[in-house]
C-alpha cells in the first residue's frame, strides 16, 4: 500500500470514528420527548419567570409588592432556591415589545413557568404559549386561555371589599366616601369590587354615599394623588381605592381623614388613619401552581379562589379608629360568607341608573362577575 492509500484509509478511519463518537455523545435530552405541562417535573430543573409592571422593593404596600411577598413565600414552602426565581422589573404594561422581550429573556434564562401579574400582559401570554408549548404562561386578573399551557388567576376580592364596606360604613360621619377606581364601569374587575363595597356600606348605613373618581391607569401615581384630593375635597371621610400605590392612603393620611388601604396590609406603613386593609395573599396560588407544575397535575382551568381559600381577606380592624361593635359587625358577615350563607351578589339589585340586575334567590354567575359588571350600585355617585 503506497503512501497515499495510507493517508486516506487513515483518513476514512478517523472520520468514521468521529461519526460514531457524535452518535454516542449525542445530548440524551435532545432526542428525549420535550416536558411538555400537565407532566412531572424534577424540582431542581424548574425555574419560574416573574413579570413585575414595578420595582416590588420601591413600591412597598403596593400592588407589586404584594405579588413579590407572595412569590418570596411559595418560594420558601415550596423548597426552590434563589437562582430559579427570574425577575422582570419595571415591565410597562403599555409596550408590548417591551413585555414580549422580558418574557422571552425568562424563557432564554431556562424559565418553565411565566408568571405574568399584569392584566395587559394577557395577550402577550396569548401569543407566545403558542410559541413555546414547554412553558406554562399564567397571567393576574385576565380571562384567556388555552387546553395545554396558557391560563390565568384571579381571587373573589369583592369579598374582602364586601367586609371593608361594612368598616367603612360605621366609620364616615359625613355620610360620603371615596373611592380611587383604576379603570371605569367596562371593568367588571374594578367595578365589581366598588359594588360589592357599595353593598357593605349600604349593609350598615343607608344614608352614606361612595363617590367614585377613576384615573383610567392601573399605575399613576400622580393621578391617584390627584384623586384622593379631589374625593376629600367633596367631603369624602373615608377613601378606599382599587389602583396600585398607596398613594390615595398616604392623602388622606395627610388630609387628617380615614382609610381602606388595598392590596398589603397598610396599617403600620400608614398608621393612625387606615382602619383596615384588603389584601391579597398571593402565595396561595403560587404555591399551588408550583406544586401542581412539579407534580405534574397543572391544568388550564383557570383559578379564582376567595377567603375559603386565603388567597383574599380584610386585615384585622384597627378598633381605636372604629365604633364599638365593628369588628363583631364585620366578623358576622365574614362568617356568612364562609359559611355560604351569603354570597355578595345574591338576589335583586338596584344600579345608579335605576335598572334592576341579578334575580330573587339567585346569585350572579363567576362570568358576570368576572366579565359583565358594568353597572354601579344605587349608593354610588359617578366623578
């Protein structure tokens, strides 16, 4: 055999060889089916990916923050370390590039699970559950969904509202009380909730009012200032809100009137004026959804769960701000309502505008409440 043929018999030899190395060093995982959700997963493989519309740290009490204590405590029972939480802070609801990017830089980072907190990051979660059917996308307060990897979660807060109402009412003594509305009547998530406070107050003072100002923003907190002044400057009392800093409690705090304080508990962060606050505890649901992801049980059904659930609640009341016999008041019906003796929107109800909605011995379905309150109870007076 001449040199030549040496040289490309060795030649073929070699390549040989390293054909049959790339087949036995081939990755394991690149031939194996992909996860796909719905199957088990090992724990330390998961990483969750969080879209935050704020800096949770710089927005303490807010809606933000509320979510960050939830993941930080689901991270805790559930076991996961530091590095399989990603975070996505400052993610402006408004630009769609912006939301789409820190998503995919999640999905990049090895995330299995997008937990989206704002309700405009809905149809982002829409369009990339397609994209990656190997992420489970969920997503705060929305209504789409799909049968494989895309859902979202909400709690019954117009419960916690309910109770709230119910302080509120005992409280005023100008009989006017002010409401700080994120979004108008064609958002059954804010109106429903400033009914169901309507409906409290009414339960225990005919004679007051809400008045309801609305900024059109979930996040503004100039415009929440804003409105806080304006419902004090009507006479308002008591200001509750559904928007996402606690900026409408630290006005009225300055302003020397009462408060309801919303999504964390505000009664030391703002002492001396908020009598009680709804809260979100959202590490009931995340909890759960990390459980269900491991486990291999997740389903798109999508979750709204109320204070059976601990996911929603009123804070215990600050007594010293409140009559005697408040919180017995607001405990009574808190039982009813675990119980199941009571549910808020029951029965035949009265709109600002005269209509009447719901039937005798009835209650309105979740879709309705969910989707299709566009009305303001009877006690309530548009700004």
């Amino acid at each position: 055999m001449n040199g030549k043929r040496i040289s490309l018999a060795v030649s073929l030899v070699c390549v040989l060889a390293l054909l049959i190395g790339a087949v036995f060093t081939r990755p394991q995982n690149e031939s194996a089916p992909e996860w796909r959700p719905g199957a088990p997963i090992n724990k330390e493989d998961i990483k969750i990916g969080v879209i935050h519309l704020t800096d949770p740290l710089n927005e303490k009490g807010g809606y933000s923050y509320a979510h960050e204590v939830g993941i930080q405590e689901a991270q805790r029972k559930t076991g996961l370390r530091d590095d399989q939480i990603i975070r996505k802070n400052n993610v402006g609801n408004t630009n769609l590039y912006e939301v789409e990017h820190a998503m995919r830089e999640c999905i990049a980072e090895g995330a299995k699970v997008i937990i989206a907190t704002s309700w405009e990051y809905m149809d982002t979660c829409e369009k990339l559950s397609g994209e990656y059917p190997s992420v489970v996308f969920t997503n705060a307060s929305g209504y789409k969904r799909n049968d494989t990897n895309f859902t979202n979660y909400f709690g019954r807060i117009y419960q916690a509202r309910y109770l709230s109402g119910i302080a509120a009412g005992l409280k005023t003594q100008t009989g006017k009380i002010g409401y700080v509305a994120a979004m108008g009547k064609d958002n059954s998530e804010v109106t429903g909730g400033v009914d169901a406070f309507a409906i409290g107050v009414e339960s225990v003072n005919r004679d007051a009012r809400i008045y309801v100002k609305v900024t059109e923003r979930w996040y503004d907190p100039a415009e929440e200032t804003n409105a806080a002044k304006n419902l004090i400057a009507l006479g308002c009392d008591v200001i509750a809100q559904h928007c996402d800093t606690v900026n409408p409690q630290i006005e009225a705090q300055r302003a020397g009137v009462w408060g309801v304080g919303y999504n964390s508990d505000l009664r030391e962060d703002i002492p001396g004026t908020v009598i009680a606050s709804v809260v979100w505890n959202w590490e009931a649901y995340y909890t759960r959804l990390i459980r269900s992801v491991i486990d291999g049980s997740f389903t798109t059904e999508p979750y709204f769960g109320g204070i059976n659930d601990g996911i929603v609640e009123l804070t215990s009341l600050d007594e010293t701000l409140l009559p005697p016999g408040a919180a017995e008041a607001v405990e009574t019906a808190r039982e009813r309502i675990i119980s199941g003796e009571y549910d808020v929107f029951s029965g035949v109800m009265e709109t600002n505008d005269g209509r009447l909605v719901g039937a005798e011995g009835e209650t309105l379905p979740d879709s309705v409440i969910t989707q299709g309150i566009d009305w303001y109870y009877r006690n309530v007076i548009e700004q």
